[in-house]
C-alpha cells in the first residue's frame, strides 16, 4: 500500500504540473472519450461499452478502453495518467466506489469532465447514470414472494462486494420487500467476498451445511449464480424448477449465462437490465455536457424481472443475448 500511495503521489504531482496544459475541446470539435471499465471480462460492462461505442461512432468520437482488470490500484493510476492526455471525457465504473475522489478530483482540475455507470464513484462527477439498484432489489423479491406465496420460506441471501453500491442498494430493496412478507426469513445475508465461482460455491455450501432446508438464495449478481448452482449440485440439491426439492434461485443483471440457466430451468428469475443504454446515454449526456446544456446528477433507468414464463415475449431487450 505504502508504494502503491508513494506511485499514486507520484503521478498527481505530474497531473497538476501539466494540468495548466490541458484545455477541453471546444463544442462541436471531434471528441475522444475514454471508459474505465472494472473488466473487458465482464460481459456486464462489456455490454456498457458496446453502448459506448456505438454512440460515440454516431458523433464521430473516438473511444479508449481502460482495462485494469479488476485491480483497483491500477485503475485509479490509469485514471490519473488521463489527466494529461488529452482526454475530453471520461466514463468509470469504479471497482471501489469510495476511492475515486483523488483521481476524480485531479482529471476535474484538469479540464477533463467525469461521468459514472452502473456504480457511483466519490469525488467531482458531472452525472451517474445507473440501474434504480433499490427498486431492483424490490422487485425480484417481489417475485421470490410471489413463487413462494402462501409458503414459509428460508431464505439465504449472497452479496457481492460490500464497497460497490450497487451491491448495499440492491440488498436494501430485497430486505425491504422480504420484510412485508411474514412467511419469508432471510437466514443470512453473507458477502462472498469476489465475483468467483469458488467464493460464491464456498459461501453458499458453508450455510446449506447447517440449513439444508434452504428454500431460495438471492443474490445481487449474476456473477455468483454459477458457483451457488455448483454448491446445490454437491449437496444434491440442484433439482430442477417446480419440482420437489427444487431450491429457488434468483439473481441481478441478465446475463447470457444466467438467460440460459432460466430456459433450462435452473434458475427462477434474473433482473435484466439495460446496460447497454446505459452506455449509450452516458455519451448522450457528454454531448450534452459539452454544449453547455445541464446535465441532471443522475440518471435512473430501469429493468425486467425475466423467468421462463415471459422468456420469449422479452427476448428483444434481453441484452445477454445480444453481448457475449
């Protein structure tokens, strides 16, 4: 930590001596915009930037990807060297949303405007565009009350990392939901630490050893259903959806792998969202941005529940199908 700060200190103090440098292009000139994405392997983000892409293309911009590969370390240093390099704006998902405000500082003192997706970030921001993360959490444990209606139910619910928002505000939605339901108890609701399969299979494996009459896990990302399917594979407990046995499991983001969980019928339901637009509207806010125009702090956009009953009548907006 000690050399990563000493690295860090390092590259401000070249960000502020060239900072004086550095002037925004002026309205209507070509643009380039650069998106600091938590991983190209995340087919998530990988979908925000396909959004980007395409409406940067429609302006005649340029687009640079940053890629720090889930390191947060090397994404605030990527974020401080855009500073000085012409940069007209830049797009971040922050891997660790309380630890911008350095680098959001340096490339707003440096002419170069910030915009958020998906997760917000501490610091100067000119506008976070993101899924309603709550309202998501309320709506798929709607749809856990709903199977489970007239049924007690216990229920486990896997976090992802507990320093990204939108994990704390989905988590927020599901237990206010659950709550209205005396039939359904949460047991626990765990971090697994990493978006592994090996985390999300350990934690969830840890609490059906001592609750092998789980009736659903929630999770708040797509990430994690694979290793929570593994971890009822083992106990014997991956039983296919409506039949006895059967656990139920409901998940955030609607991914392709988890879409083809859902038609095989072991997965109940998945939010889906719309990263894709999102990705779109962050450039369309950064036009807007640079004509002067105000730019609301932020920008909500919203999502489907999808199981296997409404599959195919959603099947033109399920972005997991489209980003692979």
């Amino acid at each position: 930590m000690k050399r990563f700060m000493k690295t860090l200190c390092a590259v401000a103090l070249v960000a502020a001596f060239f900072g004086g440098m550095i002037t925004s292009a002026r309205a209507g000139e070509k643009r380039t915009i650069a998106y600091s994405i938590p991983s190209m392997y995340t087919t998530f983000f990988a979908a925000c930037y396909h959004g980007i892409q395409q409406q940067a293309a429609e302006y005649g911009w340029d687009t640079v990807l940053l890629d720090p590969n889930n390191d947060i370390n090397l994404q605030l240093t990527q974020l401080f060297n855009q500073a000085t390099r012409g940069i007209d704006a830049v797009c971040v998902t922050p891997l660790d949303s309380e630890s911008t405000a350095p680098a959001f500082s340096q490339l707003s003192k440096n002419g170069v405007p910030v915009f958020c997706i998906d997760r917000r970030g501490a610091g100067p921001v000119v506008c976070t565009l993101e899924t309603d993360n709550v309202q998501v959490g309320r709506e798929i444990a709607a749809k856990v009350a709903e199977d489970f209606a007239g049924k007690n139910a216990k229920i486990l619910i896997v976090q992802g990392i507990l320093t990204e928002s939108t994990i704390l505000d989905r988590t927020v939605g599901m237990k206010e939901t659950l709550a209205k339901h005396d039939n359904l108890t949460i047991i626990a609701e765990p971090s697994a630490g990493a978006y592994t399969n090996e985390a999300s299979m350990s934690t969830t494996k840890n609490y059906l050893e001592v609750n092998p009459d789980l009736d659903a896990i929630m999770c708040s990302t797509d990430a994690l259903v694979p290793g929570i399917l593994a971890a009822l594979r083992e106990a014997g407990r991956l039983v296919p959806v409506g039949q006895p046995g059967h656990v139920g499991v409901y998940s955030i983001d609607g991914a392709g792998e988890t879409l083809g969980f859902i038609q095989a019928g072991t997965v109940d339901a998945t939010f889906s969202q719309f990263p894709i637009q999102l990705g779109t509207d962050v450039v369309k806010a950064m036009k807007r941005h640079f004509d002067g125009e105000k730019v609301e702090e932020r920008i909500l956009l919203g999502g489907d529940v999808v199981s296997k009953d409404n599959f195919e009548a959603l099947r033109p907006t399920l972005w997991g199908l489209i980003v692979k």
